[in-house]
C-alpha cells in the first residue's frame, strides 16, 4: 500500500502529458482546413487591413503551443534541435524536455518509498532526467563516428566525378544515391538546398555546421577557396581524402597505444559498484549501514556523485582526439 500512492501520482502525470500531447495534436490538425478555407475565400488578397497568410511555416519545438511559444524565445531551444538532429533522431527539443522530466519526476517520487532519504531521492532523479540526454548523445555520437569513417569515400567519388567531366553538383548528387547512410543524407541535404536556389557556399557553410567534423570544415573550406581562386578540384579533393585517411592511420595509432590506458578506466570505473554488489552477496551485514543507516545513504549519495565525476573525467583523459 505504500507504492500505491507514488505510483498513483505518477500515472495521472502521464495521463496529463498524454491528453496534452492529444490536444496540441488536434489543434495542430485543425490548422490545415483553416488555411485552405483562408486560401479559398481570398484572405489576404483583398484590402489593407485583412490578415496575410505567411508563406513560411514557423519552425516547430513543440507540440504544445504554449511550450512552443516560450522555447521559439530559447536561444539554447535551437542548438538542441540541431543536437538531436546531428543524432539522427525525429524527436522536437518540447517532447525531448517533457521526457527528461518524467524520467527526473518519476524516481524522485517513488525512490523514498524504498529509501527514505532526500539526498537519494534527488540523485536518482538526476541520473533519471540524464538518461534521455546521454541516450541523445550516443546516438549522436555513433552517427558522426559512421560519418567519419565513410566520409574519405564520399570526397573519392566526388573527385572521379569532376575528374569523368560531370558538374560539381552532379557529383554531390551521385554521393547522395551511392553511399549508405548517414553520408548520403547530408549530401542530399546540400544538393537540395544549391538546387532550390540557396547560393552553393550557404549550401556548404550549412552543412558544415550540421556536420561538426574537422574534415568536413577542411572540405568546405577547400572547396569555398577554391570557388574564389580557381584551379584543379579533382586533384584538391584527392589531396583532401589521402589526408582525411593519413589522420585516420594516425588515430589508430593513438587508439592502440592508449589501450592499456582505456582499460585501467574501465576496471577503475566498474570496480566500486561491482565491488558493492559483490559485498551485499558475501556479507550483507558489512554493508547493510550504507543502506539503513542515515549516515551511511548520505556518504552512498555522495560516492555515486564522485563515482560519476572521477568516470567523466576518467574518460577525458583517455579518450585523446586527433
């Protein structure tokens, strides 16, 4: 009967967030029928003080207005828009932040049913909201990393194509439809832009801001100095894969010195929690204070925090880029 009240709590937060979800969702349904009749009764053509229907579509946050409204004023609103896109998920920063909060909300009120400790209580809801952002993270993570290794082979075959005579952005276009993903999609995404009439360095700049890669920035470059000076791109292109691949050589190199070093992280990292589970097998009793005792949550709280921190910092260190 104790868990029936949290876990009461917690359901009706979820039915609010799913019958807001529902109701943004049906007023954003709404707003085409609105429009086309607007459109068909000539709002907008006619007389100085008629509304005008707005050619460009407001980019989306959120689905719900109000929380719409307030993060289209958030600078930091759009970089995590661009964040989740870099990982290559479909998810709006509003839906993203309503997660975290559940996902925060949830432990915070349900762990003190089983440990009656405040500073548990917030832990717990700490590492709840982080995991949507680490989960973002890795995913983003992994796709630039999928980028970067077939990268070399996009800048190659760009090369054959101005070399075989075919226009830059032709070859822009063969890369969109020969290579696999994510590499495809981003040269899609600059073949687009140039072919619905954005000038070909803006196409550029912007992929090299969706793309945070240092060989993407040294493509761009090269390419927009070459679109000034002039000169031979199949050769810069070839240039510009045999160094993208020599520094690839290079960071295999680190990777297998550091090997050693990635491994003592880890050991170091799992060694504390893997040896808490190993006591509470053994000898429940030696361990029992930290879970019972006042004293002892206060000191398990804080030793999950500096486990936390000395693993970032851990990984910062053996993980050298080049």
């Amino acid at each position: 009967m104790e868990i029936a009240l949290p876990l009461l709590t917690f359901g009706i937060v979820v039915l609010v967030l799913f019958l807001v979800f529902g109701l943004a969702g049906g007023r954003r349904k709404n707003v085409i029928p609105r429009r086309l009749e607007a459109i068909e009764k000539g709002v907008g053509r006619s007389g100085s003080g008629a509304p005008q229907l707005k050619l460009l579509r407001d980019e989306v946050m959120s689905t719900v207005p109000g929380l719409n409204r307030l993060l289209l004023r958030a600078s930091w609103a759009g970089r995590l828009r661009r964040y989740t896109a870099q990982a290559g998920l479909d998810i709006l920063p509003g839906r993203l932040i309503l997660l975290t909060a559940i996902l925060g909300l949830a432990p915070y009120i349900i762990v003190p049913y089983f440990y009656p400790n405040q500073i548990v209580a917030v832990v717990a809801g700490v590492v709840g909201a982080l995991l949507p952002i680490i989960y973002v993270s890795y995913k983003r993570s992994a796709r630039l990393r999928a980028f970067e290794k077939t990268f070399p082979e996009a800048v190659d075959l760009l090369g054959r194509a101005v070399r075989a005579g075919h226009a830059f952005t032709t070859g822009l276009e063969m890369v969109a439809t020969e290579l696999p993903e994510p590499v495809a999609g981003e040269f899609k995404l600059v073949f687009d832009e140039q072919s619905f009439g954005l000038p070909l360095r803006d196409a550029l700049t912007n992929f090299a801001e969706r793309v945070p890669i240092v060989d993407v920035r040294f493509f761009v470059t090269a390419l927009l100095i070459h679109k000034e000076t002039g000169g031979n791109l199949a050769a810069i292109l070839d240039d510009l894969a045999g160094v993208i691949r020599e520094r690839f050589k290079l960071l295999r190199d680190v990777r297998v010195r550091t090997a050693q070093g990635r491994l003592t992280a880890g050991i170091l990292i799992a060694l504390p929690p893997a040896f808490i589970m190993l006591m509470r097998v053994i000898n429940p009793d030696y361990v029992s204070p930290l879970f019972t005792d006042v004293i002892g949550r206060y000191m398990l709280a804080a030793a999950i925090l500096l486990q936390l921190a000395g693993s970032f910092i851990l990984w910062r260190i053996v993980n050298i880029k080049v």
